[in-house]
C-alpha cells in the first residue's frame, strides 16, 4: 500500500468514526420529542450552511448555483428519504440495529445497477447478492420475533441511500465533489423547508446546539470521505465504511445501554463478507477496463 492510500484508509476510518455520533445526536433528539421531519431539516440546513465555503473554495461563487438541477432534486428527494427513514428507524431501533439493516445498500447498488447504469453483473456477483439477503433475513428473522416498525423504515433508508448512490454515480467526475455534496444538502433544505412548518416546535437551547452538531458531525464525516477517496481508490475505501458499524456498538453501548444480540452480529458478518467479495470483483473488473 503506497503512503497516498495508506492515508486515506485512515481518513474513511476516521469518517467512519465520526459519523456514528451523527446518529446518536439524532436519536436523543427523537427522545426528546423533536419530530423526525423537524431533525431532517436541522441535518439539510446546517449541512448546507456549513459546506457553502466548502464549494465556494472549490469552484468559486458559481459552484453554489446547482447545475442541473433536475439531477441534483432528485438525489435530494432520495437522500431526505433515506435520512427521515433511518432517524425514525432509530426510535425504534438501537442504533446499531438499525445500522446492520441499513447495510443491506450496497447489495441492492448491485442489484439495481444493470437496470439504472446498464452495468454488467455477473453471475457469481448475483450469488453474493443473494447470500447478502439471507444475512439480512438473519438480522431481522421474520416470524422469529415481534415485528418491529423500525426494521422496515431501515430498510426504506438501505433502499433510498441506494438509488441516491446510483444517482450519484451518474453525475460522478462533473464537478467537485464537495460542490455536489453542497448542492444536494442546499436543495434538502429548500424542500424540507417548505415542509417543516406542519410540525415545527420552537427548539431550546440545547436542541439548537444538537441542530448545529449534526451539520457540524455530518459536515467533518463527509468531509474526510471526500478526502479519503483523493488519495484512494473507490474499491479500497468501499469496504471500509464496514468499520462504522464497530462505533455504532460502542456508542449505542455507552449512551443508551443498547447493545446487539448475537444473530445480528452472523447477520452482519455475511453482509460484511457479500458487500466485501462485491467490491473485489468490481476492483478486478476495472483493472481489465
């Protein structure tokens, strides 16, 4: 590994190390009574705030005006669509309960992407697909325990982060990516804007500062991503986001005494080794590209 991609697996793991605290703010939040939809707003609007400079510095005081726009309103639908559902999975859920559901995207990226990128899969990429389900039919065991609203709302974020994934990579490479991250936080904002007042409450003080900490948290996590794949490639890093699930545990643990049971940690695992033989395969794919 050459010191550019040994630098940047540190910053994806410092990402992944941080973006848990982005779930943890959300999920006290919701205990406190906050509407999920209002905290989907408080994520678009801070987050926009906070990378404006961001896209300023990177391609100047155009780069604020969303090129086409279409593209960039509908990855914004998708991703205030995965948000909602994830933080309203997290009142039902542990965080890292959530979290190993929510894993399911990038089988469902494979699974769609012949549709969406008219990208090949292969058979044994079709295979791992399917084991991939299997690990998350482990996780949530239907008929073997209550249902559990929460197990479907993560799975309504795993699917909506999915296809903004695959949005996303149809735009990918056209401008920089902080520019793009901008451009789809500014959008989230202006739709949820237009939405938050059916349930606004006027926040305290302290759920004011919670507000400012998840655009802070999401702002520095997506940040070192973009870093981290400036210094390596997208094959090496992917598997990586993986790690986010060892933070999940530990905070989910030490802030409210949640902690997963042992099928959800075999569940994970062959999520984990699906997601991983994935990623080879389209690293080996792109090398005889």
């Amino acid at each position: 590994m050459t010191d550019s991609s040994l630098k940047g697996v540190m910053l994806m793991l410092g990402a992944m190390a941080v973006l848990p605290f982005l779930d943890v703010t959300a999920k006290a939040l919701g205990e406190m009574g906050v509407p999920v939809l209002q905290i989907v707003w408080a994520r678009m609007v801070m987050g926009a705030a906070m990378t404006a400079p961001l896209a300023v510095k990177a391609a100047g005081p155009g780069g604020l005006w969303p090129a086409r726009a279409s593209m960039h309103a509908l990855r914004a639908v998708l991703l205030i669509m995965a948000t909602f559902f994830f933080f309203a999975a997290l009142r039902f859920l542990p965080i890292a309960d959530a979290l190993a559901v929510f894993f399911v995207q990038p089988l469902i990226v494979t699974a769609l992407s012949p549709l969406i990128l008219r990208e090949r899969v292969g058979p044994r990429r079709w295979i791992a697909v399917g084991l991939g389900f299997i690990g998350t039919l482990i996780i949530i065991r239907p008929g073997l325990q209550a249902f559990n609203p929460g197990t479907l709302l993560a799975l309504g974020a795993g699917c909506s982060l999915a296809l903004y994934f695959l949005m996303t990579r149809r735009i990918a490479g056209r401008d920089p990516a902080m520019v793009t991250t901008f451009r789809t936080s500014l959008l989230g904002a202006v739709f949820t804007s237009a939405m938050v007042w059916t349930v606004w409450q006027w926040p305290t003080p302290g759920e004011w500062l919670l507000f400012l900490a998840l655009g802070l948290i999401s702002t520095l996590g997506h940040g070192l991503i973009v870093k981290a794949y400036d210094h390596a490639e997208a094959s090496l890093l992917a598997p990586l986001a993986y790690s986010e699930m060892i933070m999940a545990v530990i905070l989910g643990w030490w802030f409210f005494g949640d902690f997963p049971d042992l099928w959800t940690f075999v569940g994970v695992g062959v999520l984990i080794g699906c997601a991983l033989y994935i990623s080879s395969r389209e690293r080996k794919a792109a090398r005889r590209g």
